[in-house]
C-alpha cells in the first residue's frame, strides 16, 4: 500500500504540473485576446483583417483550452528505452518547447490503444489515471512487457493492477448524465483503427447497438481535424445526425476533445433558411426519398421552359414588334445547349430574345442605327411590362421553393412532370400551399436549387438592397458626426465603414452553415442508414472528394425510405469505391438484454451483425404483464421506482419510458400525477431524471434503465424500431406488456 500511494504522489505532483501549464496558456491567451480587441476596428483593411484573424486565432485556442478542464491527463506510457510519455486530451509543451502531455490523435500515443502482451509496440507499462476534478484518485497499469519492467527495476508492489480494463469498465457502469461522454480514455483496439483510418475515400463503419459507432464517429472526426489540420480548416468538417434531440446529446464530445469547428445538422437542416418542421405519413416521406423524384424534379424546370402556342404582339413607342414561337424555341434551344443551370441559362435566352426583337424594330425604322443607340433599343424593349410578360411565360425565374410548391398544390403540374408515378402516388404528394416544409422535402430543395442555379434577378435585388443599406448608413454616420463635430476629423464614409467591419467575423464553420453550395473536406454521418436516396444526394454535394465517415446499422433501420443493405444504397452513388469496418463488442448493453434483443431481431427478418457484450449486469431484463387498461399506469409506476433506483449522490442516473406514439400521452399524464414533470412533443430534456420517448426520438440515446412499452405494437410499426428501443439501456430494460411478447424475448437459447 505505502508504494501505490508513492505511486499516487508521484503521478499527483505531475497532475498539478500540467494543470497548471494550461492555465497559464489560458491567461496567455486572455491577455493576447483582450489586447486584440481594445486596438478596435479602426485602421486600414488590411489591418483590421489581420486583428480579426488574430482575434479569431486566440478566441479558438482559448476555447480550446477552456473545453478540456475534465480529465485532462488520463494515461502514461512507459517505454522500453527508459521514456515516460504522458497521454492526454491535447498536447502540452513547456516554454521551451519540450513535451509535456501528448494529444491523444498524435501518432506517439497510438501504442496507447493499441498495444497488447502480444505486440507491445516498445511498452513496458500503460497506465490508466483515474481522476475526479485535478486530483489522481486511483491507477490501473496494464504490464505489457514484464521482463523489460524487471530489468528496470520496478518493484511488482507498485503496480496497481494487471490490466486496464477497470477504466473501461467503470465508465460503462457510470451513471448517464443527459449527455454523451468521451471515450478518449478508453478507445479499444478495433475502434482506434477505425478512428485513425486514412481521410480519403468512403469509410462504412457497420456495428450493432452499443458498440461505440457514434463515439468513434466523433473521435475521428477530432483525430482527422488534427491530422489534416491544413485542409480540413479551409474547408470544413459536416456532423450528420438523426434529429436535433441527438445533436444535443452529443454536442459536448467533441469540445471536450479540443474541437469546437465542426458543424453539425441534420438532414432537414441542411437547406439554409428553410424550417422543416413539418410531419407526413411515413408512405409520403419513402415517395419523396426515392430517385425517381431527381427525375421528377428535373422535368419540373424543363417544363419551365416552354414555347408559346402563339405569337404576342407588343407595341413599343409607336411600332410593333412580335415575340413569335419559333424564336422563343431557337433561343430557348440555344440556352439549353449552355448545359447551365436554369435561372442562369434564361440570362441567355432573354438576351437572344431582346436581340432578336430589336432587329424587328431597327428594320421598322429603315435607317443604320448605332451600336449605342441599339443598346438603348434593347433597354427599352427589356423594360416593356408586356415583353417582361412574355418572356418569363416562356422561360420563368424560379426559386427551389415556388418550383417544389407549385408540384404538391397544382395537380396539373405533378401530373406533367412525374407520369412514372401512379395516381395515386401523386394524390400522396399532394398538400396546401401554406402546409410546412418537411425533412423529406430538404434534399428536394436541394435538388431543385442545383438545377435552378441562382436568380439572377434576386442577386439585382439584393445589390440593391446593400447600396440602400450602405446609404442609410453614411446618412447616420453624418447625423453623428454632426452632432460630435468630429466632421474635419473623418468622413462619413469611413465611418460608415467601420460600422460595418465592426460586426462580428464568421468561422468556416458559421460560414459553411449559412452557405447551401458550401463544399466540405470531410463528412461524418451517423444513423446512416436512414437516409434515403434523395438525402445522399443532397450530401454528397457537399463533399466533391467523397471523403466521408458513415456509421450505422442496417439492423436499426427505421426510415421507410432507408436501407437494410449498404451495397444497394451506396453503390450506384460511390460506384464501389467505398470500404468496410464493422465494430464487434457491444459495450453498452448488459448480455441478457443484448441477446433477448439479438433474438428478437433475428426473428423478425432483421440483418443483424454478430457482436459479443463486453459486460452482463444481474437482474437486467424484467418483463412485467398488465391488462391493457393498466399500462400506462404499470408503465408510470415502473419508471417512478426505477428513477429512484438509479440516481447517484451526483444526480446523475436516467430512466426513459419507450412506447408508440399514440400511447406517450397517458403514460405522460401518469407520471404527472405521480408528480414527475415530462414535457410533451419534441421537448426532450436530455437533462431530466425521466423522459418519455418513442423509439424513433429513442435512436442514438442511452439510459441507465428503459421501461419499454408493449413491445408488440411497436414491433407491428417497426422491427427496426424495436430493436433499437431494447438496446438504449445500459443497467436494465424492463419490459411492461399486455399482449405477448414478440418471438425471441423467452426464447434461452
């Protein structure tokens, strides 16, 4: 004992220094941030663009080194050559430059993870720190190389343990906070391949619930960050995930692991300025995610684009000139030919137009009119409201938004443009014009707008707008500097100017958000399998080089429009250039749990990859039979007693009651009046002791304890959605049901 606490002082005293070095990094980086922004906005451009670089530089690394207080050390390598090589969430060095910690991605801490009594990769020793706050609570060592540690003299009274698997196992047992943890401290073999797995191509990482998928989505995305640091910073790193309640539970990983630059979404996000808050039947939303809509979508703009049954006479200043169909079809076809996206190819066809119908009115006038005077000509024929009229009947300026609600609220249109589509499937698509925006019609959007190209026309209304806003604005710099009679000191202008630069500087990250076209180094997706064909699309767009992370289960697959096979949904996209991982270790659910709900599966037809459960819990499955007036009370009574059960002296401990749908309100209400507060619809509190869910909102969550809901409904709804509501708990499922259990829950075998 005397030597395991030596051991503690030691590692203690080396605690306290690193500690220490952040903080110092972190007054550093206040005071260079605080001298930056009392220099002001002033200067020149160039100036001020170097303050806001500077700026930006120190408030990033300031982040940084704020998000990283947990668990800031959390290993030590002790090598062959007599090296000792701390490991930790960032690199540290001192003054001088000599290392003090070493970042976890650093090809120096791989042996950290990867390392075994077979391969020790030059270790003699790993060890774990245990720490609460800035103290060292407790130590693991894993002896990798026993000789080598003999021969260097270390006394076997030292060592507290043989192995470190306490660490992974105490944080599995941990109770849920409302949040997702970091698994830096205990990333295993197989997932430290996938995490460091090269940046280019497509990477498919398949694994069963539980096994880390997003946790290592999220690492690699921090490992490629700082691997790639050049190119990914220009460009940008895409989180994909399944809903807003999912983002929200993951979104401190990432800067607990000093990255704060990646921007996350969802599918419905990825159309900026569009709310997709609205609802449809899942038959509608598997429509809508079919390829057969890019189809549909592209005849929708070229239809657009159509010739007049017959010609339109238009005075203009006493003569007449005609806008006949067979010049609308030459001009029409010669913009076609410009293969250019269609709001950008009508510059071109209305400029055919205009040219042609200013050679009708100069051969009126019978006389040689300059090039000058023609321009002019054509002027006054491109502002005649009858031209404009013509011209847009012919080829109409269209947003993503007009060409989308004019297909689900004008029959006529959808009929013209899907007649692959049955008529019942287009009485599906229908809706009213004021119905709101779904997820499902985001990679729509998406699709309509890469054909549509920019609005000319917008882009005139919005320079216009600017040069409005810039006059307002030199209008009040003057009204100031009259009032100051600070007006022989600086012009209105300038200081217009500075009212602007003055705003806030965007990151890549903010930038990429608030830009549709904006092109990604890397994009990470999770729960990918329920994306359908349209959203790959949508995705793909966003990143040219292909370069992605995409983590799923086939087995969980919830979305009609998703996929149970990844070579039917990615091959005719990726062309077969993508590769495979698959994570095998089911890390989170207790063995009984894992292997009723492997059963359940499997029965149901379901393609479920083969895993092994790293840990088995006692008592960890209970099923419970009520009448069916009785289950939401049975369900209530079971989540209030299993609250009290797992709640820690820290407050930490979560229990979430999973059932369909149409049976979340009673259950709600039962549990108000057993005196729990529970919001209703989408308001999820990640943070709250109990949460009622269905197993759609359920998808990439953990709790300590779920209480699942007559199974059998939602096994009627969803095999998938089963699957993933028995795998959400990592202590207990308890199972409350009025009808039979589904195949595979008694079965032993």
């Amino acid at each position: 004992m005397a030597a395991i606490d030596s051991e503690l002082v030691g590692e203690q005293q080396v605690v306290d220094g690193l500690y220490g070095r952040l903080d110092e990094l972190r007054a550093q980086s206040r005071r260079r941030l605080a001298a930056v922004r009392r220099a002001g906005p002033s200067g020149s451009p160039q100036n001020r663009s170097e303050r806001d670089a500077f700026a930006t530089l120190y408030e990033d690394r300031l982040a940084q080194l704020e998000s990283v207080e947990d668990r800031l050390a959390f290993g030590r390598l002790d090598l062959r050559d007599g090296e000792r090589r701390y490991i930790g969430r960032i690199g540290l060095t001192d003054e001088e430059q000599t290392p003090l910690l070493t970042d976890w991605r650093a090809p120096a801490a791989q042996a950290f993870y990867r390392a075994t009594a077979a391969h020790p990769d030059g270790v003699v020793r790993r060890r774990h720190l245990v720490t609460s706050g800035r103290r060292v609570t407790g130590l693991e060592d894993d002896v990798l190389d026993l000789e080598a540690l003999a021969e260097a003299g270390v006394d076997p009274a030292s060592l507290s343990g043989v192995s470190g698997e306490g660490a992974l196992l105490a944080a599995l047992g941990a109770a849920r906070t409302g949040r997702m943890g970091d698994i830096v401290a205990t990333i295993q073999a197989e997932q430290d391949a996938v995490i460091r797995s090269p940046l280019t191509g497509a990477l498919v990482v398949q694994g069963g619930p539980g096994t880390g998928k997003t946790a290592v989505a999220l690492h690699r995305a921090a490992y490629l960050l700082y691997a790639h640091r050049r190119l990914l910073e220009r460009s940008g790193v895409l989180m994909v995930g399944p809903s807003r309640t999912f983002l929200r539970y993951i979104d401190q990983v990432l800067p607990s692991l000093g990255e704060t630059g990646v921007v996350t979404a969802t599918i419905a996000d990825l159309y900026p300025g569009v709310e997709a808050r609205g609802t449809e039947p899942a038959e509608v939303a598997r429509l809508k995610g079919s390829t057969v809509m890019a189809r549909v979508v592209g005849r929708a703009v070229r239809q657009r684009q159509r010739v007049p049954q017959q010609a339109t006479r238009v005075r203009v200043d006493g003569r007449t000139v005609v806008v006949r169909p067979q010049d609308v079809a030459a001009a029409i076809g010669r913009a076609r030919r410009q293969n250019r996206p269609h709001n950008q190819a009508r510059v071109t066809f209305v400029r055919d137009m205009l040219a042609r119908l200013a050679e009708q009115y100069v051969q009126q006038l019978g006389w040689e009119v300059p090039p000058e005077d023609r321009a002019e000509i054509v002027e006054d024929l491109r502002s005649t409201r009858e031209i404009r009229i013509a011209l847009n009947l012919a080829w109409m300026p269209l947003t993503p938004q007009r060409l989308l609600t004019d297909l689900w609220t004008k029959p006529y249109r959808l009929d013209a443009a899907a007649p692959e589509l049955s008529a019942h499937e287009r009485a599906l698509l229908a809706r009213p014009a004021d119905a709101p925006w779904t997820p499902a019609d985001v990679p729509l959007l998406d699709e309509a707008a890469e054909l549509l190209g920019e609005d000319d026309q917008a882009e005139r209304a919005q320079a216009r707008a600017d040069a409005e806003r810039q006059a307002a604005e030199v209008e009040y710099a003057r009204q100031v500097l009259r009032s100051t009679g600070a007006g022989d000191m600086v012009s209105a202008e300038t200081l217009a100017g500075r009212f602007a630069s003055s705003g806030p500087s965007l990151t890549t990250a903010e930038r990429a958000a608030a830009d549709r076209s904006w092109t990604y180094g890397h994009v990470v997706v999770d729960e990918a399998q329920e994306l359908s064909a349209m959203a790959w699309r949508a995705l793909l767009r966003r990143v040219p080089t292909r370069s992605l992370t995409i983590v799923g289960d086939v087995a969980q697959t919830s979305s009609p429009a998703g996929t149970h096979d990844w070579a039917a949904m990615l091959d005719p996209l990726l062309r077969g250039t993508w590769r495979l991982a698959e994570l095998t270790v089911n890390y989170r659910t207790p063995a009984v749990v894992a292997a009723a709900a492997r059963r359940v599966a499997l029965a149901a037809g379901l393609p479920v990859s083969p895993q092994t459960s790293a840990r088995d819990v006692p008592d960890a499955l209970t099923c419970e039979r009520v009448t069916q007036d009785a289950l939401a009370a049975a369900a209530a009574a079971a989540a209030d007693r299993r609250v009290a059960e797992v709640r820690d002296a820290a407050g930490a401990g979560r229990v979430a009651v999973v059932a369909a749908a149409d049976r979340t309100a009673a259950i709600r209400a039962e549990l108000a009046a057993a005196g729990h507060t529970v919001p209703a619809g989408d308001a999820v509190d990640l943070q709250a002791p109990l949460v009622v869910l269905t197993p759609t909102q359920a998808k990439g969550l953990e709790f300590d304890v779920v209480v699942l809901v007559e199974p059998a409904q939602v096994l009627a709804a969803s095999a998938g959605d089963l699957y993933v509501a028995m795998t959400r708990p990592t202590h207990a499922l308890h199972v409350v049901h009025a009808s039979d259990l589904p195949a595979g829950f008694d079965d032993p075998a």
